[in-house]
C-alpha cells in the first residue's frame, strides 16, 4: 500500500494540528519557510487519516494508491 498525502496550500493556515495528531508527525510532517505544513515523507503514513480529520479547513486528503507490482498484474 502507498499512500500519498495532498496538502492543498491555499487552505492551510499551518496551525500545525496536522502534525500534532499525527502518530508519526516528525517523520511525515514539515513546515515551509511560510509556516504552512506539507507531508515531506509518506513512507511511515499508516492511514490513520487523523491529519484529514482535524484539519480545521479541510486542506488535507490521504489517498490510497495501489502498489505498483499489482497494477503491472
């Protein structure tokens, strides 16, 4: 399973809730040099969705992708 994590910039207001909720926050979570926050490394996403749940504008979607070996079957 690979996870990809869509920060939509125009609604962040980097209150950082995404990151705090997160269970892996330090390792998936960063903030750009304009205090907005972003998913800089997904390899340690487990899917929970929190971050989508408690954005407070709604900037963030968690989409499943396929694995790539099953899509070549």
């Amino acid at each position: 399973m690979a996870v990809e994590i869509i920060v939509d910039r125009e609604k962040c207001i980097g209150c950082g809730r995404c990151y705090d909720v997160c269970p892996k926050g330090p390792l998936i979570w960063a903030k750009d040099e304009n205090g907005k926050y972003y998913a800089y490394d997904v390899e340690y996403c487990h899917n929970c969705k929190f971050c989508a749940g408690r954005c407070p504008t709604n900037a963030i979607q968690v989409l499943v992708k396929e694995d790539e070996e099953k899509e070549q079957k």
